[in-house]
C-alpha cells in the first residue's frame, strides 16, 4: 500500500536521478484563460515524461536478483521511456510491450534506451495476457503503468516537490489539474498533497471519450471505456482504473474534468506559445482543463505530464492553434 513513507522513501532513491521540475506561470497565458494558471512543467522530466519517477521507483525498489532477471513493462511510450531508461541504468535487462500505433517518436525512443519492444494490436489483443506469458516465459518482473505501490510512490515525489513550489508561490488553495490514465500520478500526487498541502486538492483531467475516472468517481465503481483508442491523447488511454487508484481517489480527489481533442491540441500550441514547452496532447489534457473548464476558481495548478510529441502532430497543432 503506497503512503507517504514510501513516497518519501521513494523521493530519496531519486535524489540525483531524477529532476526537479519547475512551476511556470505566464500572465499572457493567464488571460487567455481569464484565470491565474501555475504548470508543473514534467515535460521537462528525464524521458520527457513524469514516468521516468515510477520507472526509477519500482525499478530501484527491486531485490538486486530480480533486477538481474529483467524486467517487463507495458505502455503507449511514457511508461516504457521511464522503464527502459531505469533499466538501463541499473543494468537490468527490459521487455516493452507496446501498442502498434503508439506514436513512432516513443517506439523509437524506448528502443534507444536498450529495452526490447515487442509490438500489439491493442483494439484485438489483451496486453495483461501477453504480459503475464511474457513474463512467466522468461522469469521478469512486471512493472505495471499504474497499479503497482512502487511507481504509484515515484509519481508521488510530483507531489512533494508542487506542495514546496506552491507554498514559495503562495498557493495554499487550489485545485491540482492532473492528466490521468489509470490514476497512478493522480493518485501518487493526491496522496503526498494530503500530508504537505492539504489545501491543494487533485483534479483528474481525461479526454472525452476516455474520462472512464471521471465517470467512476462519479458513480463509485470502476467504468470501462467503450473504445481503446481514436484520440490524439494516446499517452492517457486506458480501458478503466486501476484497482489500486480508484479507491485513493474516491477519498481524496474532486471530481473530473473532461477535454475534447481540440483543447488539447490548443493547449499544446499555447503551451509552446506562452511558455514555451512542448507538450503531447495527452500531457496537455490538464492544462485544456484548466484553460478552457468553466467550473474553476481564479487561481489553479496544471500538472503537463509530458511531451513525446511526433512532430507532425505537434505541427498540426502550432498550424491550427498558434
């Protein structure tokens, strides 16, 4: 079970190796919204993604033998970055399943940092399945994207370093808009909030379509997505939540906000306009929240969770948008 012990433990296995990321405000950026707006800037994390913490946090957790054996993870392309890139540094051999049409910036990318790919269909196929034979077959640890007290504890440092940025910046209520998938960093960053800002309060931000969290926080059961894939947010595509974040969420978290394929795409060319980052649209689906919801306060804190990008959707979005 993950608390803030082991987030804090978790932070200290980090320390070094991981990024400080920084809390940007831009005031131009402000009146678009008609809202002051802070970003938690993990795009500009090691991997491009806030996955790199849960990788190193299950990764570095591991008994020295099981990390001998390897390790297998499966993931669109953020999960497998922080995954592959732990591995690697740890010297542990690594397995990713992915799906086909993850963007091929990600494919390739987690093949650079060593790890085997091995591709699916995931409209057809079951990923656990194939995870789980993987893994017997070849006596690896699964390192799940979300459900897994480890990597839920990695995305919880988020947490701990946003509750140090907003008391520097005088934020002591707000909600904390956060890109959710399976809720691994919702969860993470809601549990390491309750214990050093409980002001600041976790908001899951989905694509519409996809918001199986925002409807299961609503009903109080876990919902299931109709379809697997057809947004442009692909790094925040999942079937439902995870069996170990729904129930932290449910007790800590507001409800969720919903953004259509359009936001997110705006929100990356304003990203990249006013401050300058490079976003994918999943990693935008908070800062969409944020800028276009209707149900905010003045002030609020937007977690933009990563920026693999292919660079012909990030043109797509700059031509549109910018």
């Amino acid at each position: 079970m993950t608390d803030i012990a082991l987030i804090e433990a978790a932070a200290r296995r980090m320390q070094g190796r991981i990024r400080r990321t920084p809390l940007l405000h831009a005031p131009l950026l402000d009146r678009v919204a008609g809202r002051r707006i802070f970003v938690k800037a993990e795009s500009l994390q090691l991997t491009g993604s806030f996955k790199a913490r849960g990788g190193w946090s299950a990764v570095s957790a591991l008994p020295p033998e099981a990390r001998a054996q390897g390790v297998i993870a499966y993931s669109s392309g953020n999960h497998a970055q922080g995954v592959a890139h732990a591995a690697a540094r740890h010297g542990a051999p690594c397995v990713i399943l992915m799906p086909d049409d993850a963007p091929q910036v990600k494919i390739a990318n987690t093949r650079a940092y060593g790890a085997e790919v091995v591709l699916y269909d995931r409209r057809t196929e079951d990923r656990d399945a194939i995870g789980a034979r993987l893994a017997g077959e070849r006596g690896l640890t699964l390192i799940k994207p979300y459900d897994d007290p480890q990597v839920i504890a990695g995305q919880g440092t988020v947490g701990l370093e946003l509750a140090e940025q907003a008391a520097e910046a005088g934020l002591t209520e707000a909600p904390v808009l956060t890109c959710c998938g399976g809720g691994g960093l919702a969860s993470g960053i809601a549990l390491a909030l309750k214990a050093r800002a409980p002001g600041l309060q976790v908001r899951t931000a989905e694509p519409a379509g996809f918001d199986d969290m925002a409807r299961s926080l609503a009903s109080g059961r876990r919902e299931r997505n109709a379809a697997l894939g057809g947004s442009v947010c692909d790094a925040i595509l999942t079937p439902t939540p995870g069996d170990l974040t729904l129930p932290i969420l449910r007790k800590l978290a507001g409800p969720g906000a919903v953004v259509t394929d359009d936001e997110a795409l705006r929100a990356v060319a304003l990203a990249f306009t006013h401050l300058r980052i490079v976003l994918e649209p999943g990693g935008a689906a908070a800062l969409a929240a944020a800028l276009f919801g209707a149900d905010l306060p003045e002030t609020v804190i937007a977690v933009a969770t990563g920026g693999n990008i292919d660079p012909a959707t990030f043109a797509t979005a700059l031509d549109r948008f910018a």
